[in-house]
C-alpha cells in the first residue's frame, strides 16, 4: 500500500511504495498538492504490480531504457571495459576507432539504430575507396564485438551484427612476406654491426642485436621493446628469455629458451646494466621502416663490393637482400618472425612445441608458412659463393647466422 509523507510536516510530499523484487521505496512527488501527490504514489504503486506480475518485463524496460542513450556513451564504456580486460592500448585504440569510423558513416545516434545493412554500406565505401579485405575486416572484428558487448551487457535487446561474415583475405593479398636466406641475414648483420650511425634511436651493434634476437626467438615487435636486462636468464644449457604477460600478445609469461650461442652474444652486451633497464626501449614504432634501410644501404654495399663491372652489374639485377622481390614479397620486421617460424616448422618441431615457442594460444601454424617451411626444407637457397659475394668471404662475415635458427 502507497503512503504520504512529508519531511518536518512540510515541503513537497514524498511517495513510498514496495518495488517489484520486495524492496521499500521512496521518491519526491515534487508537488505540494497531496491529491496530486495521491494520484502519483498509485501510479508508481501499480507500475510496481504490473512489474512484480510478470505484465511487464523488467528486463526488457531496462534494456529499452539502455537502447535510448547516445551511442559515444556506450562507445566510452565499451573503451573501459577492453581497458580493464588489459588489452594493450594499441588495440584499445585501433578497435574504438574503427567503431567510431563506422558510427560516423552511418550517423547512427543511438545503439539499436546500428544495422547490419548500414555497416555493409560503410565497409563497401571503405573496399572502393581501396582499403584492403584485411583491414575491412578489422573493422568487421571491432563492430561485432560492440554489438557482442551491447548484448551481454543487456545495452540492448540482441546481438544485430551477430549475421555478418567476414571477406575472404586470401582473394586480396597486398603484403606478402618472405623468409630471409641465411646468406643475406649473414651480410646484413654483419653490416649493420659495423653502422656506426645512429639510424633509428640505435646504433648499429644494439640494431643487429635486435635482429639476433628477433630471429632467435620470434618475438614480435612490441615484446621486444618490453625486454629489460632482467628478462635475460643467460646461464644454463637452455637460456630462457621471458616477455612477462601485460607485454605479450596472448596475455602469458612468455618464457622463450634460445641456443646457448645467441646467449654467449649476449651476456657482453648486457653486461653493466640495471636489471630494470629497457634494452630496446628506443626501438621506433617504424621497425619496417628501419630494415628497409638496413637492407638498402646493405644491399648497395653488397654491389659496390663486386669484383669488376660485371659482378656489379650482376648483383645489381640479383634479389639478394632486396626488400620486395619479382614475386611481390617483401621483407619487413615480421618476416624475422616468418623466417623463425619457418625453421621451426621445417625443423619438424612437435606441435606444443611450436605453440610454446612461438607465443600463441594454438599449435597449427598458418598453413602458408608451413608451405614455406616445406619449400626451404626441400629447396634450400643455393649457396653464395666468394666468387659471387666476395665480402661474404672474409673472416669479419662469418657470424654464424645459421646457429641462431633452430635448426
């Protein structure tokens, strides 16, 4: 039963009536009318009964009550909730942008306006305007895991992008990588370890201690700028290094044994620093970038150091240490991870052994690296002879890149 009652005996009247689940309520009628007020505590008296009755659905009002806010509101709790799920900001970012990318070009306002429709109209504006099936359904990924959230958190009253598919990447390839032959990773590192500018925030020996540890270990580019001089266990028969969980891609400690040479490279390199410090902490953001011009001015060096003319005019029409090839591939930062997973692969490496050693929540391997595991396994590269590569031939060349490879 409603009551009346005032605070002090005056003012406005407050109403106080039992809600549907039983709990005792009370709110300000905002008159001083108390027939007024009468008519306002039945009402929310019998709201309250057809709720407790099953009339009406809670639920589904709340949910409509939901549907009704703007959506940038949702937009900035669906930020927090990823935040809170330690998702690294990058992916934070990228996933929010790409909503409110499609947000924008459909200018939806609120939540239950977002329709399968409209965000296929989006994404084929962006496939005209040349973006590639990859990135498209990037932003597939990101909308339907909104339209997931909006749901599980009753924002709204079903999943609407739950239809929607995602393009077949496989139909519109643009970056193709290549695995590295062991030849140019010979010359490169030697190269780059005698650069005595710093290109990039690095010198030359802290660049090619990047790239020994990158093919040592396959770690990707973000956990390697997390590596401090305590992440390196060096002694031992299996020297494990370790990408602590908040860093890796998979959200795991990350404990990575390399061969005990890539170790004894090392130990020299990190000795006299503190425990706490970055060892790649300058690495920049354009790691693609920075190979491509430690391979330019390697590959150049290369030609130059051909014995006559016609060497240099041969090497010169050679793929040797090229960054994209006859074949449009390419070599960037991730193909040191390519080449690592392909020697994992052509190494016959146990299923669980590969998901350990590579950082990821699944043992298979994407099938088209395992191709180019069978290819290198069955063709290697043919050799690079001193006739061929002369500077290849002195002593300073030969690093033994092939032992920092599982072989």
């Amino acid at each position: 039963m409603a009551s009346l009652f005032r605070r002090n005996g005056r003012g406005q009247w407050i109403a106080q009536w039992m809600d549907h689940t039983g709990k005792k309520r009370s709110k300000s009628t905002r008159t001083s009318d108390k027939a007024a007020a009468w008519r306002i505590a039945r009402a929310l008296e019998a709201s309250a009964a057809l709720r407790r009755e099953g009339v009406v659905d809670p639920n589904l009002e709340a949910i409509a009550i939901q549907s009704q806010r703007p959506i940038e509101s949702h937009l900035a709790d669906f930020r927090a909730f990823l935040e809170s799920r330690q998702n690294s900001p990058k992916h934070v970012r990228m996933t929010c942008n790409h909503i409110q990318a499609v947000v924008d070009a459909c200018q939806v306002k609120r939540a239950c306006d977002l329709r399968p429709s409209m965000v296929l109209q989006a994404i084929q504006t962006k496939l005209a305007n040349g973006t590639s099936l990859r990135t498209c359904n990037a932003y597939l990924r990101s909308l339907k895991s909104f339209a997931r959230w909006l749901y599980r958190e009753r924002r709204a009253s079903e999943d609407t992008l739950m239809s929607l598919q995602g393009f077949n990447e496989q139909t519109d390839k643009r970056h193709t990588r290549r695995e590295v032959s062991t030849e140019e990773l010979t010359y490169l590192l030697a190269f780059v370890e005698q650069d005595t500018r710093p290109g990039f925030n690095l010198r030359g020996v802290d660049r090619a201690m990047l790239y020994r540890v990158a093919l040592g270990t396959g770690f990707r580019a973000n956990e390697l700028r997390s590596l401090t001089v305590g992440s390196f266990s060096l002694s031992g028969d299996s020297p494990p290094i370790t990408v602590k969980a908040s860093y890796s891609k998979r959200r795991r400690d990350d404990v990575q044994p390399i061969r005990q040479d890539l170790a004894d490279r090392l130990r020299p390199w990190l000795a006299g620093r503190d425990a706490s410090e970055r060892v790649f902490a300058s690495l920049p953001e354009s790691t693609a970038r920075m190979l491509r011009h430690d391979l330019s001015a390697a590959r150049a060096q290369w030609i130059e150091d051909g014995n006559g003319t016609e060497e240099k005019a041969r090497r010169a029409t050679s793929e040797f240490l090229l960054y994209r090839d006859s074949a449009d591939r390419v070599i960037d930062f991730h193909a040191l991870r390519h080449t690592y997973v392909s020697q994992l692969v052509a190494a016959a490496r146990s299923r669980p052994d590969r998901r350990l050693l590579l950082g990821v929540a699944r043992a298979a391997v994407p099938r088209q690296w395992g191709l180019r595991a069978g290819r290198l396994a069955a063709c290697p590269p043919p050799p690079v002879t001193a006739v061929s590569c002369g500077e290849l031939a002195k002593p300073r060349f030969h690093r033994g890149v092939e032992t920092l490879l599982l072989s």
